[in-house]
C-alpha cells in the first residue's frame, strides 16, 4: 500500500493500492481511508494545539502584567 501523505482521499478510490495492481478490496479502500482521517486528525491536533499553547503563553503574560500593576499601584 501506498504511505505517501501526500496521497489524496480520491486516490483511496481511483488508483491501485497494491502494488502488484490488482484491483482494490473494501478493506484496502478502508483502510485508506482511515490513514487519511487519522492523518487529518493528527494535523488538526497539532494546529489547535500550538493554538492554545500561544493563548495561554498570551494570557499569563497578561496576568501577570496585571498583578505586577496592582502590588505597584498599592506599594506607591
């Protein structure tokens, strides 16, 4: 079977799987499939996880900046 990402979901369906070119099987069209939308997965875990990680770097920073303003202005 082919394990190129690059490999699009239509190509689950039109292209060969095995590679002595017989004709695909259910189970070799699923299995496909599910390298795709694991693969999806995956990628979308990693994009919404970098996400968050900036927001909470982001918004400690914040919180921080705001206590450092209030023990300022109540020491002053």
């Amino acid at each position: 079977m082919k394990g190129s990402p690059d490999v699009s979901v239509g190509e689950c369906v039109s292209q060969p799987l095995r590679s002595n070119g017989s004709a695909n099987t259910k189970q070799d069209i699923s299995i496909c499939f599910a390298k795709h939308i694991s693969m999806y997965f995956r990628n979308m875990w990693k994009y919404y996880r970098n996400i968050w990680k900036y927001f909470v770097v982001r918004i400690s920073a914040l919180c921080v900046a705001i206590e450092r303003n209030i023990y300022e202005s109540r020491n002053a």
